[in-house]
C-alpha cells in the first residue's frame, strides 16, 4: 500500500508545498549551507505573499534564537500570525517545552525541535503530551556516512552527533513526534534536488508525515520526494529568488498528476 | 456581537484569536460556565486529547453550559477536538463519555494511511448546508468520527476512507479540520457563522 498523498486521486489529501523562511533578529535571510546568510525582506510581508500564491503551510527557522533573542522571535511570529490564515510551525531555540508555550501562543500552531531534543529526547515526550502531538515537529539535519547511512548533526550543522538518522527518526516518533522535518544536510544549499535515499529509507522507517527538504531547485525536484515516501516538500531559494511562485510550481506539479490545492 | 473562546488553559488559540481579528469580529477568553451560557456566539477550540479536554470542560461546569446552549440551538462552534468532544466517546480515551450533543464516536485512523492526517483536504458538502460549502480545508487530526450523527448535517472528506469533516445541525456548527487555518474559504465559513 502506497503511503504517497501524490498517489491518491481526486476528492483526497493535497500535497502540502512549504516555503521555508529563515529568520534571524527579526528579518528574513537564507544562507547557503547555512552560511553567508544575507536579508531578504521582512517575515510578515513574506508570509501574507506566500499564501496568496497560494502556500499549504510556512516554516519559519530562526537561525539567530537565543535567550537574548527570544522576544525578537516572539514578535515575529505574531506579526506574521496577525497576517496569514495558513499554518505556522516556528523552530530554532526550542529547549523547553515553555518554550514551545511562547511561541504557540505568539501564534504557532506548531513547534519544530531540533537540536535540544537529540542532546534531550524527552523533549519531545513534554511537548508533545502537553501540547498535543500535531504541535510537534522534529526537525533532523541528516548527513550522509556510507552510501546508506546518515548521521544526524546538530548545531546549524556544525557538529556530527555519531548518532544513525533512522534510528532517531524511529525514536522521536516513539517519543510523540506529530511529523518529521528531514534536511539533508548534503543537499541543503547545493539546488542539486532532495536526497531521495534519504526520503525513502526514511518513509519505510517511521509512520507519522514527511516534509521533505534540502536541494529543491524545481518542480521535478519536489515531484521526485513525493515518489519517494514525502508527505510534504519544503523550498527555500526557488520560491525567495523570484524565479518560480509557489503557484507556478503546483501548478507543474498537477501536470505531474499530483493532487495539490490550486 | 462578540464570540466567547472556551479557554481552559491549552495554549494555541491564538490562531483562532488572529481569525476572528481578521473578521473584525470581537472576541474574549472564557472558562466561566454563566458567560458561556448566555454568549451570543461561543467557540470551543480543541487541541489536546480527549480525556483531559473532557476533565477540564468538567472542571469549570463547562459541560452542562456547552449541553443547554446545544439544546436551546444557541451559536456554538466547536473545532477538531471540539468536534469529538461533542460527541460520545473517542479510541483515544477509552472511558470517558463526552457531551453526546451529537451521536458519533471518534476513532483512530487506520494502519493504511500515515498518522496524523496533516494538510488540505476537500470538503463535499451534504445538499443544502447552511454554513458549510465546498472547498479545500487544513487538518490536523489522528482520531475521526467514522459515522454521521443522527440528524445532522454532514460535510465530508476521505482520508482512509469517507469520514465527516465538519458537521451542522441549526445553529451548532462542528469542524473536524481547522477553519482559522484554512485561508479564506476558512474565514468565509467563520464569517457565515458569526452572522447566524
């Protein structure tokens, strides 16, 4: 049995398309492999464009959280929840599951964990019994080892954690993850398309959604994760460089005869 | 008019506070049964998991409010949890008994799909809705009513299978999917139920 919305014909599930917005101190910027980060306009004015193009949902990554940062972050998110009628899952700097609280009820309805919660699994468990497991997202930055392996690194990528991705991903959804958001860390940045190995041996191996992310440069490139075991497909630079709008790109992918929502 | 939010303590409404913002439609935080009773229009927002959502409405004498607004056809609109609690029980907290203002039960998504059900789904309404027409809407939910309850109206989507994603009956309104988050077809449906 096929697990791929993109498999199901009409009357069925959409495919969710997700631009990723990479915030720091309040503004949007987008880095090459997390470097070299550059500001490219304001979170909210972005936001309330994506959806009338017509976004499933938005990420929004706040590469800058810090303690001193956190009001910052705050106020982001509520000036984009003041303005948009989609989706909002907010991560970077989510430790506790107060935390969590902040931001959901700046106006998050969900929360992406990533590197607290490998140094401290249990993270997930609280946030996800308190808030409820659809608020829960566990975001993994997965680098590849040998041809079918990946470690999971943490920090921005700065450091390899020596722990195996797919036993991760199996633990974290054990532990109340609501939906994995999977970035290969090879990919990121590189507009070469999604690891597919990734994606797959991830599909096989948890049961809770997919948002597939790291390399997308076009509408095949996301046609192609969904194939591969995705749910959802997440985009950063194809959508914030002007050269395709979010439409544009679902629309190629219905030609593709993938169901999504125009 | 203002709408009375069901607040007991669960934290992200504010997304139902941005919508009705949107609308330019007043709202307040309540858990006081006497204010839930006499609200022109009242909401109950679900996010949690059916029993402690059920303890808590019990907590703060919520539950008889919600029945007697419900038996009086009085505005209330119930969403996702909200929805299930309405009901008559759900898998996910065998037990415990809900407000059985409608006649469903909630169950589990079966092993065939990937759980929770995250993203748009389109509603097909049943003839001659009142609030609910047809559109994509945005789910977030792992339990789902399997049946329609007994005398009401039902909108539908499928996921594993038919299963009812928003159902009306007067003035009572209840989405399985989450209107404050499903863009404009979302706040349109909000906008015709704040004007009943």
């Amino acid at each position: 049995m096929g697990l791929g919305a993109y498999e199901k014909v009409d009357f069925m599930l959409t495919v969710r398309v997700i631009p990723c917005l990479d915030v720091s101190h309040g503004r949007v910027v987008k880095g090459v492999r997390f470097q070299g980060l550059r500001d490219t306009g304001d979170p909210a004015e972005l936001a309330e464009m994506y959806e009338a193009q017509g976004a499933d949902e938005l990420v929004f990554l706040d590469v800058s959280a810090t303690h001193e940062g956190r009001d910052t972050q705050l106020e982001t998110v509520r000036r984009v929840r003041e303005r948009v009628s989609i989706p909002i899952t907010v991560g970077g700097g989510v430790r506790t599951a107060d935390d969590a609280r902040y931001l959901l009820e700046a106006g998050a309805d969900k929360v992406a964990m990533n590197t607290a919660a490998v140094l401290r699994p249990e993270l997930i468990r609280e946030i996800s019994e308190r808030f409820g497991r659809q608020c829960a997202v566990v975001a993994v930055d997965a680098k590849h080892t040998t041809p079918d392996a990946w470690d999971v690194v943490i920090s921005g990528g700065r450091k390899s954690t020596g722990k195996d991705a797919l036993e991760w991903l199996t633990l974290a959804e054990e532990l109340g993850a609501g939906e994995i958001l999977l970035t290969s860390w090879d990919r990121d940045g590189t507009r070469s398309g999604y690891d597919l190995e990734l994606l797959q041996a991830a599909s096989d191996a948890v049961r809770v959604p997919i948002i597939a992310s790291g390399g997308a440069n076009s509408a095949a490139h996301l046609f192609e994760a969904l194939e591969h075991g995705a749910s959802a497909v997440l985009a950063a630079s194809i959508f914030h460089d002007g050269d395709m709008t979010v439409r544009d790109v679902k629309t190629e992918l219905r030609g593709l005869g993938v169901h999504v929502r125009l | 008019m203002k709408v009375a939010i069901v607040s007991t303590g669960i934290a992200n409404i504010a997304s139902v506070q941005a919508a009705f913002k949107r609308l330019n439609v007043d709202s307040f935080l309540t858990a006081d049964a006497d204010e839930v009773r006499h609200a022109g229009h009242v909401m109950l927002p679900g996010v949690g998991a059916f029993g402690p959502g059920m303890a808590k409405l019990r907590e703060h004498g919520l539950d008889e409010a919600l029945q007697e607004r419900a038996a009086n056809d009085m505005p209330l609109m119930a969403i996702c949890l909200g929805l299930q609690l309405l009901g008559v029980s759900s898998e996910e907290t065998p037990g415990v008994i809900g407000l059985k203002i409608h006649s469903s039960s909630a169950h589990r998504f079966s092993e065939d799909v990937r759980v929770p059900h995250f993203g748009w789904n389109e509603v097909v309404p049943d003839e001659g809705m009142r609030f609910i027409q047809r559109g994509f809407a945005y789910f977030a939910n792992s339990f789902r009513l399997t049946e329609a309850p007994e005398g009401w109206k039902v909108g539908w989507t499928q996921y594993d299978g038919r299963f009812p994603a928003a159902i009306e009956r007067g003035n009572v309104l209840a989405c399985q999917f989450h209107p404050e988050l499903s863009g404009e077809w979302g706040l349109e449906l909000m906008r015709r139920w704040t004007s009943c």
